[in-house]
C-alpha cells in the first residue's frame, strides 16, 4: 500500500507488521518448571484453585468471637482464645473467645467483636457499637471456589501471581519454555568490542550487545552469544542457517537494505524466507526485513545503524517474541505529553528518542541521526509519532512511549 511519500509499502504502520508476523507463528512449547524458579516466565496452561479461598470462615479483625445477639443483650465470659492455624474451640452460649486476624471463626459463632470496639473488665466483655451477624467475618470461598481458574494461560508470573500458585499448591507450573533468540550482527566494519584501537572506517560491535540487553534480562527469552559474520554470501549463509537450526527466532544487524553488498534479503530467501515485509513506512528502520522462515522461525532483519537497530527491535520484535512466548496480555503502552512539538508533517511514522523530565513529560533528545550511538543512550526509550502529525496543539503532544527495557 501507498503512503504520503510515494513509496509503496506491504503494510501502512510498524504494529500492521508485527500483526502480520504473529498470525504465522506459534507460541513455543512448555516445560515444568520448579515454582521457585518461576519468577516473570509465562505460563502455558489455566491454573484452576484446589480448594476454595479462603479456605473457611476467618476472622477480618483482632478481637473477640462473638455470637451477636448474646453480645447486643448484655456481656459475654472471655474463655479463652482462637489461634491462627489451629482448628478453632466450639463457641459456649454466653463466652467469648479472643481471636486474631485470619484465626478460623469457631463454630457457634457470627461476629468479630474488633479489639478497638470492646469493652473488657475481668474477662468480662461488652460491645461498645452494635454487631451484626457477619461483621468483620470473611467468609471461605468469598476469593474463589474451588475448581475456578486462578489464573489464565498466558500471564506472566509476577510476585502477585506467584503468591496465588504457591496458596494453591501449584508446585510446578506448566511454563512456555524460554523463547531462543539468536543475534547475528553483520558487516565488513565491525570490530570485537575489546579491540583497542579500531581503524577510522572501523565499528566496535554495539549492536549485538544493545540487543542482547534489550531482551537478556527477560525471564521469558534466552539470548544466545552474539555472533558477527563479515559482508560475505556463504558467511552469512552458514551463520544464519546455524543459528536458526539452534533458535525460535533470529534478528540480524545490517545488510538489509539496497546497497551492493546487502546481501542478508537474499541470504534469508536461499534458505527459504516467506517475507512477510521488506520496507515500512517509519524512520528510522525503514529497510526492515520481516519473515517466517522453514519450521515456522522468525527472522527479523534490523537496518545497520545503532538507533535503528534499537527502536525497530523493540516496536517489531518485542511484541512477536511475546507472542511466541506466550504471553497473552498486551504489553501496556504509557502515552506520554511531549514538552515540545513535533518537528514537521512527516508522512512516516517516526520513532523519537527522548528522556522523561521531573514532571513526566517527555523531552525530544537532539541527536545527528540514527548512526548516532550517543544520541541512543541519552535517550530512555522514544515516542511513536503517525504519520501527518501536524505540530502545535496541547492535545496532539501526547503519544505513545516505549522505554529501552520492557
């Protein structure tokens, strides 16, 4: 399809592309895993409650056990106590018993006298408000039944979620396995990071370490080694097809666009590419490669340049390695109020680094384009702009923010 700079594009916008990806893969298979080493994976499968919550009757209060007419007519003998993971003493007509916070209600009593409403004089207890049948009572299963699903297939396993499969005994949850991400960083300038004195026409590697701290630190993704391979057909070739035997998905650096010796576009196809897109309307990132390769693998291929390795990476590839993930709910995007306007009526999406000043508000980040490294780490994410976004207006300064690390 067309945009407003002539051009002609497979899809209009970089989430149509990453939609188009998605509907040709499938999320990666599963694996029990130990819950204690469980923490921010995705689950694969519905956890369903093995007995309802609470479990019983339990006190809301500190206080005392209470029938609550006996206590509304007069005062009640203290007998003695409930205790927290006991079975709770019967409830004697005319006696009260202290009981604490989530201590099983005994059976004769229906009211929680609180501690700050008793009035207590020789073990002699009166109420000092009125009570209820009920009050300050949780009752069993007012969380959940038992049989109910706690948690669906597909979340990831925050502290929340992992308190909720420890409660109800879910030793070894059925996870999606770590998706296996492969980096393969190409080109004839890059050098080890460690090479100490680069000649001018010379790159130390950024890429490859930028992507494998963009995702490294997922509990969900397990980031192979980068590899480098010079501008070379049969190099390339070898390591592409090495890493996809080893991987679920694949992003490669460089030598993706039109150049004589961007070969990776036709690497990819020699080993059996569907391309879904090669081009987006979006700057920067536009020569951006997307495909399903043999086995249902995606290989996304990045533009060269540091920044829009960065930006494409995480609006493309972050959401379809969710996907393959597991995961199922959409990643929250925070939209945030730009401080200045945009800079023109570009017909492209833009992606624009920008910082977040003290009023959280976003502040374009100046910067001499997307081979600009330093630009990038000055930056803690960027906003996405449409395309036409006419500048001015309080209300058209507000977009969507995506942070380098998600």
């Amino acid at each position: 399809m067309a945009c407003g700079s002539g051009e002609t594009f497979a899809f209009d916008s970089p989430a149509a592309a990453a939609a188009a990806l998605i509907t040709h893969l499938s999320p990666v298979g599963l694996e029990a895993v130990a819950l204690a080493c469980a923490a921010g994976r995705v689950l694969a499968q519905d956890v369903h409650a093995d007995r309802q919550s609470p479990a019983a009757d339990v006190s809301a209060m500190d206080g005392y056990a209470v029938r609550a007419s006996e206590i509304a007519a007069g005062e009640a003998t203290i007998a003695g106590e409930v205790r927290i993971g006991c079975e709770p003493p019967t409830l004697a007509r005319g006696q009260a018993l202290r009981i604490v916070t989530g201590a099983c209600i005994p059976p004769g009593c229906d009211a929680v006298l609180r501690v700050e409403d008793a009035l207590v004089h020789n073990d002699h207890l009166r109420a000092a408000v009125s009570l209820n049948p009920g009050d300050n009572v949780r009752r069993g299963g007012e969380n959940i039944g038992a049989g109910e699903v706690v948690i669906r297939a597909g979340a990831r396993i925050t502290p929340g979620v992992m308190g909720a499969l420890a409660s109800f005994g879910v030793s070894t949850p059925n996870l999606h396995r770590r998706v296996r991400l492969g980096i393969l960083v190409t080109g004839d300038e890059v050098r080890p990071v460690g090479e100490a004195s680069p000649r001018p026409w010379q790159l130390r590697d950024s890429n490859g370490h930028t992507l494998a701290s963009m995702f490294g630190a997922t509990p969900w993704i397990d980031v192979l080694p980068p590899r480098h391979v010079v501008d070379d057909t049969s190099q390339i070739e070898h390591a592409a097809a090495g890493l996809l035997d080893a991987c679920d998905a694949l992003f490669l650096t460089g030598g993706v666009s039109m150049g004589t010796r961007d070969f990776v576009p036709g690497v990819l196809k020699a080993l059996g590419a569907n391309v879904i897109f090669h081009k987006l309307p979006q700057r920067p990132g536009k020569p951006v490669l997307g495909a399903i390769m043999p086995g249902g693998k995606l290989a996304l291929a990045l533009p060269g340049n540091p920044v829009s390795v960065m930006v494409t990476a995480r609006r493309i590839g972050a959401p379809v390695l969710a996907h393959l993930g597991g995961v199922r709910t959409p990643e929250p995007v925070t939209a945030i109020r730009l401080v200045d306007a945009p800079p023109d009526h570009a017909p492209i999406w833009r992606f624009m680094p920008v910082t977040i000043n003290e009023q959280g508000h976003g502040v374009f980040v100046r910067g001499k384009g997307s081979g600009d490294v330093v630009y990038a780490a000055r930056a803690v994410g960027f906003v996405e702009i449409p395309p036409n976004t006419p500048p001015g207006g309080s209300d058209l300064n507000t977009f969507p923010f995506y942070p380098w690390i998600h």
